[in-house]
C-alpha cells in the first residue's frame, strides 16, 4: 500500500519576503536585495555578496530570545510555525508529527564569532557551544517550540538537503511510517571562512572590478561567474491524503521522487546522473517527460553545473517545460533551497504564473522554453523540483496541483 | 572582590541569558530551579560569571548552592581565595 502525500502548510524566511503570499509577491517583482554582506562575521578582508534577512522584519513576532538563539534556529521556528497555522493544526496533532530538517553545519557563523569571542581563554567559552555545533541543535530547537513529537530526523545532503528531507518524509508518509512530516529547509549561516573557500575552490561568485552587486547573481547566463548566497529558510507540512479530514485545503501532491548517489566527492555535476534521477521520479509519478509543464531546477549558476544541468533536461526530454531560476532571486540558500524551491514552485502553480529569471540576458542554451525577465502566465498541472548537492548527491520531485 | 559586586555580575549574567527575567526582583532566596532556569542556562549565566570574574573553577564545583545567596558566597570566597 503506497499513501499519497500533500502538501498542507507552507512556511517561509526569505530576504525576498517573509511568508507565503509576501515572498510569491516578492518573486514575481523580482524583488531581490544583494549587497556586499554586514552579518558579524561574514567578512574578513573580503566583500562577499549575498542576500540578507531583515531581522526586524522576519522576526518580529518572535518571543524574546532565550539562551542564544541563532538565526537558523530563529528562522527555523519562525517558517515552520507559519505551515503549522496554514495546516490549522493543534498540539496533539504536533505531538503526532515527525520533523524532518534537511540541512548540517547550520551555525557555521555563529561558532566563527565564539571562536573570536573566547580565543584569549577559552576556558570560557560559552556551554550552549556544545549544542551550536552538533547538526540537531537547530532540529531539537524547533521540536521543543513546536511540539513535534513522533520523530527527529536530521539528513544532511548538501545544496541538496532540503529536496532530500522531503523526498524521505514524502517516503516514510507513502509507507505508512508517520502519517505527518514537518519538513524544514534549514538556513546555512556560513562565515567568511566558508565563502572564502566556497570562493577559492571556483563555486562562488567573486565581484568582478567593475561589478555591481545586483548584476553577479546570474545563473544560466553566458556570463555568470558562480553562486551567489542568500538566507532563506522553508517549512512544508506533509500529510497522507487520506488521513488528513480537517478543514485544510491541499496545496499540492507529490507526485513521485527520487534520490541517487553518483558515488562523487567533487563537486562536480553528472549529467548521467541527472538524467537517472529525473527518469525514476518521472517513473514513480506515472508521468512522461511531455507532461511536466514546469521545471524548477538547481541552477545555482555554477560555472560546470548550468551547463551539465541543461545538458541533462535536454537529455530527459524536458526542454519543451518552462524554465526559471528561483536563485536568481533569493540567491543560493544551499541546505534550504530544496525547500525554498519547493516552496516558490506550489506558490507559481497554485497562481498559475512563474516568475521572471533575474539577469538572465544571454542564456546558455536557446532551445529550452526560458521565463526570462519577465514573469509569464501558465497553467501548470505538473511540475518538476531539482536538486543537486557536492558528494554526488541528485534529487527530484514531481509535483502535481489537486 | 566584594560580594556584592560578585552579586551585580550574577544578576547582569541572568538578565543576559534569560531576558525575561531581566525585570524581576531577585533576592538571595530565589533559587535559578525555582525561576525555571534550565540546566543548559545555568551553565551560560556561571561561565558568564566565571569569565567575568575571571574565575578559573570547574562549573561542578558551583552545583552545591541551593540559592542565589548561598551561590554568590561562594563564589565570593572563591575570588578571595585567588
């Protein structure tokens, strides 16, 4: 007996807007906001560029910080806590659901700062050090707000984390193992530590001398130069169909998935394993290649994968979908962009309408159905959610609108 | 250092970890358990205290005190004892 799974809340923190309608506004005026980044810590004798949350903005309504709290943690909380209001569910309902974060080393920059704070002696360094660095801090944190009590998974699966962390609570629902899963894309809090090697090893983009900001973000343009980070964070509320009778709504089925490992610690991507992944989601839906109306891809802007990533569509026989990039607006949100995607791809189905691709002047390839730089009206019925994460990791999922 | 200097860093220590209780009046009797301090805050407001105090003990040695009081004399007599 295979459950089918929806979709009944959605969550999300975003520089682009926080919470469902304000970021779906957000991505269909293009509003994006990259800058040379001001977090503590996000600097040392660099000028990373990157797209940052208004703190007074996302997190006004939060209860006043206790023991630390850090911004994943905050934005963790603050996005699942928006899906849990959208699937109008009480605490014994929370006590019955699995939280799933897709995500690791989400405190990277907040463990810099203690490092800086505590050098002299660290004799003293701060006790809650101890839960900052352990991958569950930030799952542990939202379980203990919320109320989640049926489960605590934590996958941590690179830029393919969050599309990783849905495609294994879309699983466990389909078996019959959690009749509902929390799913958080959780925010990477990188340091100047990470975005310089992200940097030097030719992933992330590098201002040119006469760049502006606004322009290095540019993924499958002929002229992009790299990734360019962002923060976000997202939370989607999976439910078995069948058990969920409450007055909600369904947002959205998934439809089908998958996960494949290329056996790879380079970060370079596969276009067999592209092309693999796509087929046994495609296959797991019921779904041809020609009916995907609408294909969200990882796209980061990466120098190799754009070009392996297009190769691979067109391999699947998807070039006829329409196309966008998501990153182009939000930037890459790494751990949390499976989610983030995931998000902004119900949000354009349910408005049937997709969001323009920021900076995409001279794309790569001509003969895919690109949304370019301005947003265009679609009904779609079916669409498809790519992520692809360093150690060869590959994933996808069909969605379908109900 | 005088206890109560030792005192004003425990409750500045408090009021920084646990904000909510920055506004409370807190007298020797009142015990962090009984304000619904957890374990892990407890540990923050003593290495907090400890580092201002630029005291050098194992955070075991400060589990004895059954209160703010007994938790500040100690504390005092440790420094003294530096």
């Amino acid at each position: 007996m295979r459950h089918e799974v929806i979709v009944s809340g959605i969550g999300i923190v975003s520089p682009v807007g926080c919470g469902a309608s304000n970021f779906l506004d957000g991505l269909l005026t293009s509003r994006a906001n990259f800058a040379v980044m001001s977090r503590p810590g996000r600097q040392c004798e660099s000028s990373f560029v990157g797209a940052q949350i208004d703190d007074s903005l996302a997190f006004a309504d939060a209860p006043s910080e206790r023991l630390r709290q850090t911004l994943a943690a905050r934005a963790a909380v603050t996005a699942a806590s928006q899906a849990i209001a959208q699937a109008c569910l009480d605490e014994s309902d929370l006590a019955h659901t699995a939280l799933y974060l897709g995500g690791g080393n989400l405190q990277q920059r907040e463990l810099v700062l203690m490092h800086e704070k505590h050098r002299a002696s660290p004799t003293y360094v701060s006790p809650v050090y101890g839960l900052n660095f352990q991958d569950t801090d930030v799952a542990a944190y939202c379980a203990q707000a919320l109320g989640t009590r049926a489960g605590m998974m934590v996958l941590h699966a690179a830029s393919a984390s969050g599309l990783v962390a849905l495609v294994e609570a879309a699983q466990a629902i389909a078996e019959g193992r959690f009749q509902r899963c929390l799913v958080i894309g959780g925010l990477q809090d990188i340091s100047h530590w990470e975005a310089q090697a992200l940097t030097n090893m030719g992933a992330m983009a590098a201002l040119a001398a006469d760049q502006e900001p606004m322009a290095l973000n540019r993924p499958f343009d002929r002229n992009r130069r790299g990734f360019v980070y962002g923060e976000g964070c997202a939370a989607l509320m999976l439910e078995r169909a069948d058990s969920c009778n409450r007055d909600v709504e369904p947002i959205a089925r998934l439809a089908g998935w998958a996960i494949l490992n290329d056996g790879s610690r380079s970060p370079a991507a596969s276009t067999a394993a592209e092309v693999a992944v796509i087929e046994r989601a495609l296959a797991v839906a019921g779904l041809q290649a020609a009916q995907i109306d609408y294909v969200n891809p990882h796209g980061s802007g990466s120098l190799q994968g754009d070009e392996v990533e297009l190769s691979a569509l067109r391999k699947a026989g998807l070039n006829g979908a329409y196309l966008n990039s998501t990153k182009s607006i939000t930037g890459h949100t790494l751990t949390a962009c499976g989610a983030v995607e995931t998000v902004a791809t119900v949000l354009q189905m349910r408005a049937s309408r997709l969001h323009a691709s920021r900076n995409l002047s001279t794309p790569l390839a001509t003969d895919f159905n690109w949304v370019g730089q301005q947003p265009v009206q679609a009904r779609i019925q079916n669409a498809l959610k790519l992520s692809y994460g360093f150690g060869g990791i590959n994933a996808a999922l069909c969605l379908t609108s109900v | 250092m005088h206890r109560n200097d030792v005192k004003d860093v425990l409750i500045s220590a408090i009021a920084e970890v646990r904000p909510d209780l920055q506004f409370c009046k807190l007298e020797d009797h009142d015990s962090l358990l009984a304000l619904g301090v957890n374990s892990m805050e407890r540990a923050e407001i003593i290495i907090d205290v400890l580092r201002e105090l630029k005291l050098k003990i194992p955070l075991i040695d400060t589990y004895g005190p059954k209160n703010l009081g007994e938790l500040v004399d100690l504390l005092a007599a440790r420094c003294y004892a530096a």
